[in-house]
C-alpha cells in the first residue's frame, strides 16, 4: 500500500506538546533500481535551483537542514534518545520510500524501475531542562559549546550553523541557496551575522559572482566588520561596483569600495 510523501518538517517539528519533543529530518537521494537493487545516493540529487530535488537534508518548505550528526539541541533541551531511523508507514527494511519525484503524492516502501528519488524520516526526542532559563552555563555549554554566560536566541542558532549548511552542498548555486534559505527563516530582520561567519560562508564559494551574490543577501545582516570581510572576499572590481549599488548612498562602504 502507498502512502502520502511524508510532510516536511521545520528545524524542530513539535509532534508532541509539554516537555517532550520528537524532532524529525529527512534524508533525501536520488538514483534508480537496476535489476532489483536499489542504487540511491544524495550525490545523484539535482541542484536545487532547477527546483526539481531537495537538498540531501530538507527542513520545512524543503530548504537545506544541518545533517543529522550536526543538528543541535535546542537552547533550554536536552536530548533523551538517539538518532533513528522512522520505520512508521509503507517503507522498506531500511526506513526508505521510493517515488518518481519529490513532488510525487505518493510514497511507497517497494522500490521499482519507475522510481528515481527516495527519501525516509530521522526522528530524536528531548526534553525541556527543569529551571533552565537563558545564560545558564551548563545548558548553554552542551548544547553550543559557548560561553557560561551567553544568552543564545533561535536567530543566532541558525546564524552559527549557515557555514555548516553551506558546507553540506556541492554546487555553489547550492551554497547560495542554503545562505537564502537560512537568512529567510530569521524572525528578526536586527540580526547581525558576524564576520567571521561571512568569512566562513564565502570561503566556501569558488566562483566570485556566487560570493557576490551571498554578499547581497547577507547585506542587511552585515555591520561594519562584516562588510570590510565581505569586501575582501569579493576579488573583481566589477563585482565590486556592482556591490556598491546596493548600499546605502551615504554607506562608508562606498568610499572604501572606491578606494580598494
């Protein structure tokens, strides 16, 4: 019997209200059965912005995720399971649905020559830190790792891992939709990305017209460290003129963009 493709989730999908929280991925690959095996793998998936696949690890709306063994805890949570795979449904021994395309209605665990993409569900469960309240040094420490009296909100948690997402793709239009698809989730547009996270970001890109284009959405989260980071990150003068059309007129960006 098939099913309906299983929905996609948020970074944390709440399946359970109170202290108890069941958090849910989804592993995605693209491939083909050959003579009754099934060869799939997340390096077959076509680059996102031909909007045909998902990324290797979706979250809601099936933007980029934080793989599996990288997705943190919630500030204020602490894991209480593992990692497993979401044997729930049609699926195969492996946790796997099979379908023509992502988009496809329907899911099923019997994997056949019409089928090229495949997708199954890691679900962990956490529970709410009695008394835990933000700046608490030992939630903030393992669930982060910084310091004892950092209060940590949910933008600056998606904030710290945009390098580990950008880091998950192959392509550069991959790594500029991961940057696109992070910042879009933000639920504060006063944000700053610091600068050694757009160092991070660019870092990744090979193609300066890509860093370009990360520059230009990264731009309203940039302060004055970020964007001389950003600057040095950009090596032709043309793109550079073309970043200075999208600062502000009296930015001092744009007498240093003259200058260098």
């Amino acid at each position: 019997m098939s099913r309906p493709p299983p929905q996609l989730p948020g970074r944390a999908a709440m399946l359970a209200e109170g202290e108890i929280v069941r958090d849910e991925l989804f592993e995605n690959r693209r491939g083909s059965c050959l003579f009754g095996t099934a060869r799939f793998s997340c390096y077959g998936l076509l680059p996102t912005a031909w909007h045909l696949d998902l990324p290797a690890w979706s979250t809601q709306g099936g933007a980029p995720s934080i793989d599996r063994m990288s997705f943190p805890v919630a500030p204020g949570w602490e894991w209480i399971s593992d990692w497993a795979v979401d044997m729930r449904g049609d699926v195969d021994a492996d946790g796997w649905a099979y379908a023509t395309s992502f988009r496809a209605r329907e899911f099923t665990g019997m994997c056949s020559q019409a089928h090229y993409v495949c997708r199954r569900a890691w679900v962990r469960t956490r529970r709410r830190i009695p008394g835990w309240q933000p700046g608490n040094s030992a939630s903030s420490a393992s669930s982060l790792a910084l310091s004892d009296s950092t209060s940590v909100s949910p933008n600056e948690v998606l904030i710290l891992h945009i390098p580990t997402l950008v880091r998950a793709c192959t392509l550069d239009r991959q790594k500029v939709d991961a940057v696109a698809s992070s910042l879009a989730q933000l639920s504060a547009k006063d944000v700053v990305v610091p600068a050694y996270s757009v160092e991070a970001i660019l870092n990744e890109l090979e193609y300066d017209k890509s860093r370009l284009a990360a520059v230009k959405l990264l731009l309203p989260y940039l302060d004055k460290e970020g964007l001389i980071a950003a600057l040095f990150h950009i090596s032709f003068h043309s793109n550079r003129l073309d970043l200075l059309k999208s600062v502000e007129p009296d930015s001092f960006l744009q007498s240093y963009l003259v200058v260098a």
